[in-house]
C-alpha cells in the first residue's frame, strides 16, 4: 500500500468472519506504518444476515466510512453480496469473490430465488472480477470457515505483499488454536493469485 487512501470493503454473510478479515487486514496496515480507520459492521450481523465492513488505510485518513463508487477493492464472500455492493466499486476497481452461494431468508422461505445470471450481472460491471473457490481451498487448509483469510491471501497475493507482515497481523488476531489453519488456508489464497493479474491502486 502506499501513502493514499486505499479503499477495501468486505462483504459477507454473518458468521462468515468478516470481522477477523476485517481485523487482520487492519494490523497488516499498522505494521505498514499506515493510519487506518474500520467502521462498524453495517447491515444484520447475526449468522445468515448480510454483513458489509469499511477499511481505509493511508498516511492520514479522516473517515471510517467508504463512499459508493469509491472502494477500490471488495472482499465479498459470497456471489450475491459481492453484487449486494458492488455501487461501492470505482470503475476499475477489483472484486475478490468466494463462489459459494448461500441463500438469503427470502429464498429460504419459498418468497424468492436465488438469482440464475450471476454470471452475466459480474461481466456488466465496469471492475475486475477474481472468482475463487475460497470454501474448497479453506476445506484443505484443514476448516471450510477459513475462508476469510482465504480471501485475504488471495489479495495480498495479487498486489505481491510481504508475506511476513501478513503473517505477524494474523498471528496478532487468530487465536492460537487456529492460527495454523489460517496460516494455511491464506498461502493457499496467496498462491492463486499468481493466476491472475496483480491489483493496483
């Protein structure tokens, strides 16, 4: 990262841990030397609810909060949130989405389905969009919930980061008994994003 403000919003469901990526991705900016500002998480945080958290990092930033049309990169993880959020993107920005699809109450309950063109609503935005079986690699880091530092990997890969300043935010904010997983499940993220074109500012 460099000293503008950089823009990252992370979509997701609750319960997916948002908030972890949320927290690991704001230490990796502090040891950066970075100022950082996180909002509060936005929307129905209770497992199954829609989920969206704001992170601005920079030499000197004023407000936690993200403009729409103003992030230049979303960590959505799952297909229809990343949608959810996407008037949040600048054009040219990047979406790092998990494929998975998680079904939202009115689809639960028969009042809805869940939408068949997903494919074709991506390829309308003006951004770039990096898809990701983030639950299947998170699956053979050794726990399907790793996939928020899956993601992260997965960025932090394709803007060519440190793996170590990486590795010391998550070790700050994964608990013990799980950092190994994490670890794992972000070098798997990290190595994939060799496939894809690095992300710039």
């Amino acid at each position: 990262m460099n000293d503008t403000v950089h823009n990252v919003l992370i979509a997701a469901v609750g319960g997916q841990g948002a908030l972890l990526a949320a927290r690991v991705l704001g230490r990796h900016a502090l040891g950066q030397g970075l100022d950082v500002k996180v909002s509060e998480i936005h929307g129905m945080s209770q497992r199954g609810g829609s989920v969206v958290t704001h992170v601005r990092c920079g030499r000197e930033v004023f407000s936690p909060v993200i403009e729409k049309g103003a992030a230049d990169t979303m960590l959505a993880f799952e297909l229809l949130e990343a949608l959810r959020y996407a008037d949040y993107l600048r054009p040219g920005g990047t979406i790092v989405v998990n494929l998975q699809q998680i079904a939202p109450l009115p689809v639960l309950i028969g009042a809805a389905s869940y939408p068949a063109n997903l494919d074709a609503e991506f390829a309308s935005l003006a951004v770039e969009t990096i898809k990701v079986d983030a639950r299947e690699l998170a699956e053979r880091a050794g726990n399907e919930k790793a996939v928020n530092t899956v993601l992260l990997g997965v960025y932090a890969g394709q803007r060519k980061e440190d793996r170590a300043s990486w590795q010391s935010a998550l070790e700050a904010s994964v608990p013990q008994k799980h950092l190994k997983t994490n670890l794992a499940a972000f070098d798997l993220g990290y190595a994939v994003a060799s496939l894809n074109r690095p992300v710039t500012d």
